[in-house]
C-alpha cells in the first residue's frame, strides 16, 4: 500500500519543540511590537527585517541543534510530506521527503516568488548573540537596512502571505497525493492550506484519510478514521 504521512507541529513536540498553535507554540507568541501572524509575513522581512530576523532567530533557529524523536525515526523510509520547517526528518534519515514550508537550516537569494533559485545552507553558528541584529544582517547580506531583491539572501520558510511555488515542491507534493492508498494525517490542526489541498484531493478520489492526534480536529471526509492518540503511541501499536 501506498501511504501518505502528512505531519505537523505535534510531531516534533517529543524533540522540545513547542507546538504552533499551543500555550508555548511560535504563533502564541510575539515580539514587543507585532503578532506572530503580523510578523511571519514576507511584508514585514521587506519592511522591517530588523525585527523579523531576530525574531526567526529567537523563535526558530534557537532549536536548530534539536534531535530527532522516535516517531521521525519511524518515519524515516515512509512517503512523507512535513509542515515542519525543524530539518529533522532529514536528521532522521528520510532521504526524500518534502518539506513544504521550508527549512530551518535553509536559506535562498531573496526572490520573486516563483523564479527558480537554490536553498543554501544557512550558518547559524555564525551569528554573534552579543550584536545579533548586525550579525543577522551580516549573514543575509542586507545593506541600508533593507533586503534587495536578488542579492540578500531569506530564510528559506514559506510565510502567511507567500504561496506555495516548486522551490517547496509543491507539484511534487500533489502528484504523491494522488498516487496515495491512504493519506495519514500526524498531529496537525488542519489550519494551513496543504492540509485543505490534501482532504480535497482524497474527498475527490475516494481516498480513505487517517486523523492521529490526541484532539482529532473533524473534517469533511466520508472514509476518515480517527485515533486519539499522539503520533508516539501511534507508531507503538504499528
């Protein structure tokens, strides 16, 4: 059987990764100035990269040196599509899964979103905490206090007001949904459009959907099993 993992936030919390949307989760919490849903967009990394890089920094590239649990282990040799940007289903093993909203150990050349450009590694440890908003800018390459369009460089993360271009696979993404038996859906809250894509793809081909997550969120599907479980029970009673 071809199965489809399609896993969210819940998955890495075992790793010590809050959560997205939880009481310690990135979007509960902001920088002095901004909601995380103001500040997570490419609008703010135009306008306001100061702000927006430390605040990446602090609430993303802090956990870059976290491992993998053992349900990334688990998923190591599945067909799986990640929301996550943590890098550690790679850390895991899994040779080629796609990480729809980019990666946290990645940058790219700030682009027009669609034009064909290359993730980089990023040099994290580069960074000087002790002047860590010139160091930012050091390590995008960003004079004048603004980004320039093909020649500083961006995290390479898919923001709220960005949409999903082939630099996050996104064909490829499909084409595997399609393909899919069964798509099993690991600890997301079904609030990101690759979720919807996903459930509409299998509402219209009859494909039967999994839900693994200790509060289920329901969704309009007539072939859906829910487990209450979190992803680590799930993997132990498979």
């Amino acid at each position: 059987m071809n199965t489809l993992y399609i896993t969210g936030a819940g998955v890495s919390a075992a790793s010590g990764i809050p959560t997205f949307r939880g009481e310690d989760g990135f979007w509960t919490i902001g920088s002095k100035n901004y909601t995380p849903m103001e500040m997570a967009t490419r609008a703010m990394y135009q306008n306001n990269p100061r702000e927006f890089l430390a605040w990446y920094y602090n609430r993303f590239a802090t956990y870059r040196n976290h491992g993998p649990n053992d349900v990334h282990h688990w998923l190591s040799d599945k067909n799986l599509i990640t929301q996550n940007i943590d890098g550690l289903d790679g850390k895991a093993g899994n040779k080629n899964y796609i990480a729809i909203h980019g990666r946290l150990d990645q940058m790219t050349l700030f682009h027009k979103q669609g034009e064909a450009v290359k993730p980089l590694m990023t040099p994290w440890d580069s960074v000087d905490e002790s002047r860590l908003h010139d160091s930012l800018f050091e390590l995008f390459n960003i004079q004048n206090q603004m980004p320039e369009l093909n020649h500083s460089f961006k995290p390479f993360v898919l923001l709220f007001d960005e949409y999903y271009t082939e630099l996050y696979r996104i064909s490829e993404a499909q084409q595997r949904m399609l393909n899919a038996d069964k798509i099993v859906f690991m600890g997301t809250s079904f609030s990101v459009n690759i979720t919807q894509m996903a459930i509409e793809i299998a509402r219209n081909y009859d494909i039967p959907v999994e839900v693994i997550d200790p509060e289920p969120a329901h969704i309009l599907h007539a072939n859906v099993t829910y487990k209450k479980m979190n992803a680590l029970d799930y993997i132990q009673s498979n």
